[in-house]
C-alpha cells in the first residue's frame, strides 16, 4: 500500500519544502511515526496507517526539487513510502476517502499529516 499526504493535509501544512523518507525495510508498527515532513509553515510526521515493511520509497523525493510534487499532486505522484502490510485485515480499520472527508469537515481533533488510509 502506498502512503502520502491528503490533500487537506498537504494544504494545512503548506509548501512542503523537505521530506526525510524511511529507509527501505524498515518494519514500521501501526501507528508510529515513519517519516517527517518539513513545509514552510511547519514540520510533522507521518504516521504508518498499519504495521508493516517499507518495501519501497518515492525516488521523485530524493532532493528538495522533488519535493514540489508533494504539493502538486500529493494524492497521485506524491506518495511518500509504500508498505507491506504485515496484517491485511488492518486496512479494513482504515478510513474511506469519503470517511476522512467527513471527518475532516467536522471534526475539531488536532490535525496529524496523513492519509485518508485508503482510495475511496
């Protein structure tokens, strides 16, 4: 499974200007932090949606250049790290695109860099 940023996400954190992405194999557990993301505004962290394996990273995010494609298309070419899920059933506890976008309109909760989960 691939995971980036939402587009809400991206337009609250700004121009992303640097992404230090996890190195492949890493295992990762639901939850933790996976890699940081620094805009012009801010910088957070991304957090893994399910446990699993980095099995493969966005080489367009290599350099700060690339890092605009975070900005232009954070849903499609700006996807961070792909995982393998450790678990399958976890992603059945993931939210829809339409879920997070329900969430995301009423929800008062502090907002964390993320993925709706998955593709709606």
């Amino acid at each position: 499974m691939r995971v980036g940023l939402s587009a809400f996400a991206q337009a609250e954190l700004g121009d992303i200007a640097w992404v230090e992405l996890p190195p492949m194999g890493r295992h990762v557990q639901r939850g933790e932090a996976a890699c940081s993301i620094e805009s012009l505004k801010s910088a957070g962290e991304v957090y893994a949606p399910v446990s699993g394996t980095v099995v493969e990273v966005n080489p367009v995010l290599a350099d700060e250049r690339g890092c605009g494609t975070v900005n232009r298309d954070p849903l499609g070419e700006g996807w961070l790290f792909a995982l393998r899920p450790d678990d399958p059933a976890e992603l059945d506890a993931l939210m829809s695109a339409e879920e997070y976008g329900r969430w995301v309109s009423t929800s008062s909760a502090p907002r964390a860099a993320g993925g709706p989960g998955r593709a709606g």
